[in-house]
C-alpha cells in the first residue's frame, strides 16, 4: 500500500481532495501536526465527499513521532522544489511512503538536507513557484502507482 504523508498541511479543501485521491488509489494518508485547520471541519469533508469514512488515515502527534514509528530509510521520498532530482526518475515500490510538506513552507530544511538523495521535484517553467498540494500528490501519487501498475492494478479491481 501507497502512503501518502502530509507534513503539517494549511489548507483544508486540499487534504479534503488528497483524501479522496488515497481512497481511489488505495493508499493511506499519514497526516503529521500540527495541522494548519480542525480535521473535521466540513471543508476537508465536503472535498472528500462521501469518501472520508472510507480513507485509511492515520494522524501523527509530530513529524518526529511519525519518523520513529515507521522504518522509512529506503522506501522514502521527499517532494520539494529544492531539488533537481525529477519525481519520474525515482523508483517508487508498493508501499512507499512519500512525504509533502505544508502549502505555505513545504518539508522540514532539515528532512530535506538529511536525505538529499531522496528528495524528489516535479519540473515547471521559471514563472511557476509550486503547484497546488494536491495536484502535486495526484503527478506523483500516478507514477507510484503505474511503476507498480500490475500489483496495485490486481488489488484494485480483484473485487469488481
């Protein structure tokens, strides 16, 4: 299984979507405080719509906490635009965790600088500065998931 972790997101419509996108894709959304809005608020749930009983979510105290509880050292990549190493050159796996940080200061400095080979970029022109979060899990979320097309395919549609 995907997991798809927000580090300290800001913007609750954007969580909403990533939400729905983890339930479409069958990948579990980590959520690591603190969180820039109330969880339940209906924003995040109107943009999951009928999806957010179904998402597989786990919500973490802190990014230290999150980062002790899960074996992470290989099977980690950072998306940041503080990198040149482009997201479609990684070699992701089934049960990849990859990491974005918050709309407003993306990941930790200190995340990005201790793992430098792991940080991962989606290319824009000069004249962009980021792309909205959840577009940004939807572009990498997809290679993830085609990279590992013949097992995710088999577990999301054994049961249609």
């Amino acid at each position: 299984m995907l997991n798809i972790v927000l580090v300290h997101p800001q913007i609750p419509p954007n969580t909403g979507n990533i939400g729905r996108l983890c339930v479409n894709i069958g990948a579990r959304l980590h959520i690591v405080k603190p969180i820039g809005f109330d969880i339940s608020q209906k924003a995040v749930k109107r943009a999951g719509l009928d999806y957010w009983s179904k998402l597989d979510l786990v919500i973490w105290e802190s990014l230290e906490e999150f980062l002790q509880s899960n074996n992470i050292s290989s099977n980690i990549h950072l998306a940041t635009t503080k990198t040149d190493r482009l997201y479609w050159d990684a070699t992701y796996k089934a049960d990849d965790f990859i990491l974005f940080g918050s709309e407003t200061s993306g990941l930790p400095k200190e995340l990005i600088e201790s793992n430098p080979n792991r940080c991962i970029t989606i290319p824009m022109t000069k004249e962009g500065r980021s792309l909205n979060l959840s577009v940004s899990v939807g572009i990498v979320a997809f290679e993830a998931l085609r990279q590992n097309r013949d097992s995710y395919i088999k577990e999301l549609y054994e049961d249609r």
